[in-house]
C-alpha cells in the first residue's frame, strides 16, 4: 500500500505533454510514457524484495491478469462515455451503484494517503540520520498528521499554489531514485559483492507455505491501480486501435521492469530479517553507501528526494478524487454540510472528513506496535475498497456491451468476455487475499485480522448506500437549468496541473468521478 495513486495526471504542465494548442496526436511511446509515471511508485518495492527473485511471480502475475485488462477494458469504456468510473457504472447499473463506486474511488484515497505518508516518515527518519525513527509508531503518526493537514491547509486556499510539482516530483523522487537503485544493484551483483538472496533460476518462483506467504500480492494490485486513468488519453491517438494496445505492451513492460528491477537491487543487498515495508529502500541505500565508503550525507540527501517526490504527490492528491465525489453530491447524494465548499471554491466540507478519516486511521501506527503491520493492514483495507470498484467496472464493460451496442467506442477490447472476466476474477482473487493476514504477522490474532479488514471496509464503504436511501429532496441544490445538464463531470486536475490539449490524470488512485496515485 501505495496512484493509479494514482493515481491519480497528464497536461501541457507534464513535462511528457503536447504543448501545442493545436490539436496533436499522442503517440504510442508517448502514451507508454506517461503510463509509466502515472503508475511507477517505489513504495511497494520493500514488500516485494524479501522474496528476492520470486518477487518478478509477484510482479508479472498481476500485470498480467490485472493490470492489462484494467488498462484494456477502460478504454473502451472512455471512448464510449465521458465522466470516468462515475459515468461509466451509472450507465450499466444505475445512479446508485455509480455513487458508490466514485465513492469507492475516493475513500480508497483517504486509506492510501496515510500509507504514502508512512513511507515519507520513513525517509525523513533517515534525512534526519536517525534510521531508528523509521519503526517508531509515535513518530510515524505525528509525521502523517503535520503533513497530511499541512497540505490540506495549502489545499483549501485554491489557486496553484505547488505548480509543476506533482509530475516533477514523480519523476525526480521515483523515476530517479528507482534508476539509481536499478544502478547500484548492478554494479552490486556484478561486481561479485555477495547477494542476501539466491540468484539461481529456481529462486524465480517464490517459497510458498500456505496463501498468507504470498498474501503480500495484494499490494502489487493496489501499485498497479490507476492504470485505468490513462485511458482517457486514447482518443488522442491517431489510431487507437492499433495504436492503444501497443502502447499497453510498452508501458507493461517498462513500468514491471520500474518494479522488478529496483526491488531486486534493493534485496540482493539488504537482509531479509532487517527489510521494513516503510523503510526498506532508504535502507538499501544506506547499505550502498556504507559499503562504497560514502558518507551518510549521501543516504540523507536521497531520503529526501524521495520524501519529497512523494510528499508531491500527496499535495497534488489531497483535493483531486474528492471532486469526483462532490460532483456527485451536487445532484442531491450527499447532505448540504458535505457539498459545502469555501470561497476560494474548494470542496471544503469533503476535505474535512477526508481528514478527519486520516486523523483516525494515523492512530493505527500508534496502536499497532509494528510500524510495518499498520501499513500491510491499511494497504489491505486500501486495497479492498479499489478492487470493489473494479470489479464492478469490469461487470459494467460487459453489461454495457450488450445493452448500449450502438454507443460509438474509438476503442473495442478484443474478446470481451475473456478480457473482463479475467479481470474480474483477478479483482475478486485479490479482495480474498485481502482478509488473509501476511505470514508472520503478530500485531493482533490472526483470527481478529479479517473481522478488522471487514469492519473497516463496511464502515468506509456503506455510506454511499446509505446515503442514497436516505437522501432528501432539499440536499439537491440545483438550479432548474443546472439539473439540465448531465453530469459527466470530469474534475479539474489537482493542484500544479493545468487543463489543456492532453486530458488530465493521475498516479495512483484517480481524481474524477471516473477518471490517485496513485505510490
């Protein structure tokens, strides 16, 4: 558990973006492109490095049943009807599923910002050379909250305010740091240093003892969402296609090898029994430097390149999914107190139980005492709430292929049925695994882990349906000539993003009522 979070992201402000006003075409490499830095994310590589080799299973098989559908079957559902998942689920299965799925899309940002922000307590730890911090429940959750309502503040006074800093600080805090790790690693292995786990060919498949040994997967799904985003960008390609699934297989391979190869370079030389699914990475740097003879400056400075690149990424974040949701509550879903929004036109009222459900669940790593078994439940319960979504956004693609044939796709996935059921099986698959507790966790029983995981996933996502049911006439605001527009609202991009010729998006978990961060 990191967008999707991305998800959830691409404009002329995009370094990878057409400039140009005039209408330019996307091409595959460029769509691959900005695919992969809406999807790379270093936070999921501590939890795979501990099965060496095995973890490229781990990686390849959701990619593959997971990822490729997602990106697949969005497409087409982009092509055929503006306004994201919000739209896309209305129209299949009526008003009050496309509420809870926006819903879903939101909330599962709320439960991945305080993993993003464990990740950066984790970095700081080490900028301020004190790795010992990285495992303090205390100091995580202090961290979680300063940042998290320090960026809410610079969120409500509108504007853009961090321009530019969301899509720099992806690529110089993940896209960098991941490549110099990629660097060391080599020279590492090359170089004849001894490696903290087996490289032989049998290594490739990972040691099994049962489902909770290879639970950690989930997190791998959880990295990858936020690839349905970018589909909004395929009716900027010229031939979408041919040109759209050749773009898939590029942005595939090189966002798996943005994974594999980082999280192999980070296992070869950290030891397993040391690995935190916080700090794992700082920790590989730190192994690096100290075994080359560099100064601990040199972990400090890349520590902070990370915490701020995904620091960017929160600040980016923290207003965009909730638009999604407040498009929605515009038409009379959610009472007036949550559709309230301040004179800067910020979504006030959303941002502040937003935070208020992060001010809770950072009260977990003070309650868990292991700072790394907080973060595999909240990228569980994360992870959870997303798949539901994609379940039913899988579900929708085909409902809709057989009550809307007519409706013009730019985009038509080959093999529907296969292409979705796949999808959807892997999303279901994933959710199970999700109520599985990781082997060796000891933060409670393991008999209470899924109860928890339940309760949590029943507390954040029933209220879209409660809130439907008991929805009053007097919550719709509306004027006469606004309910006469339909809502196939797409949100603005989040801060430091700008609208133009390219459609925004995100990395990790998206920002529009269909369209996070995505890590």
């Amino acid at each position: 558990m990191s967008t999707s979070q991305p998800s959830s992201r691409t404009t002329p402000n995009h370094p990878l973006a057409p400039r140009s006003s005039v209408t330019t075409y996307l091409g595959v490499g460029q769509l691959a492109l900005l695919t992969l830095v809406v999807v790379a994310s270093l936070r999921s590589l501590p939890a795979m490095a501990v099965f060496g080799l095995g973890s490229v299973t781990l990686y390849i098989l959701p990619a593959i049943f997971f990822l490729i559908p997602t990106a697949l079957v969005a497409a087409e559902l982009a092509t055929g009807w503006k306004g994201g998942i919000y739209v896309w689920i209305r129209e299949a299965m009526g008003n009050r599923w496309g509420f809870t799925a926006v819903w879903l899309q939101w909330i599962q940002n709320v439960v991945w910002y305080p993993t993003q922000l464990a990740f950066i307590a984790a970095a700081l730890a080490f900028v301020f050379l004190d790795p010992s911090l990285s495992s303090s429940g205390f100091f995580t959750a202090v961290v979680i909250l300063v940042l998290y309502w320090g960026s809410t503040l610079v969120t409500l006074r509108g504007g853009n305010l961090f321009a530019k800093l969301g899509s720099w600080g992806g690529i110089l805090g993940t896209l960098l740091p991941a490549a110099i790790l990629i660097v060391f690693g080599a020279i590492w292995v090359f170089g004849g240093e001894k490696s903290q786990v087996p490289l032989t060919p049998d290594a490739v498949i990972p040691p099994f003892t049962g489902i909770a040994s290879i639970v950690l997967i989930v997190s791998n799904f959880l990295a990858y969402a936020g690839m349905e985003v970018n589909a909004v960008h395929v009716n900027q390609m010229k031939d979408p296609g041919r040109g759209f699934p050749r773009s898939i297989l590029i942005s595939s391979i090189l966002i798996l090898l943005v994974f594999i190869l980082p999280t192999l370079a980070i296992s070869v030389a950290v030891p397993q029994e040391e690995l935190g699914l916080t700090n794992g990475i700082m920790l590989a740097f730190q192994e690096y430097f100290q075994h080359w003879g560099v100064g601990q400056w040199a972990t400090a400075a890349m520590s902070a390149l990370i915490a701020a690149g995904a620091l960017a990424s929160v600040i980016t974040w923290i207003a965009g999914p909730s638009k999604g949701v407040l498009a929605a509550a515009e038409t009379g879903l959610l009472p007036p107190l949550l559709q309230k929004k301040n004179k800067a036109g910020v979504q006030s009222g959303i941002l502040m139980l937003q935070g208020t459900i992060v001010t809770i669940l950072a009260a977990i790593f003070i309650i868990v005492p292991n700072v790394s078994a907080a973060f595999v439940a909240l990228i569980d319960m994360a992870a959870a709430l997303y798949l539901i979504m994609y379940m039913m956004m899988f579900a929708a693609a085909l409902v809709l292929r057989r009550t809307q044939p007519g409706v013009k796709r730019t985009y038509r996935v080959p093999a529907m049925g296969l292409v979705a059921g796949v999808g959807f099986l892997a999303s279901l698959a994933a959710f199970v695994f999700s109520f599985i507790p990781p082997s060796g966790f000891s933060a409670f029983s393991p008999a209470l882990y899924p109860w928890i995981v339940g309760l949590v996933i029943i507390v954040l996502g029933a209220p879209p349906l409660i809130f439907y049911a008991v929805r009053k006439p007097s919550w719709d605001m509306r004027t006469a000539e606004d309910k006469n527009v339909p809502v196939t609202h797409e949100t603005d991009p989040p801060a430091g993003v700008d609208s133009g010729s390219v459609p925004t998006s995100r990395r990790r978990p998206d920002e529009s009522p269909g369209s996070p961060h995505t890590g």
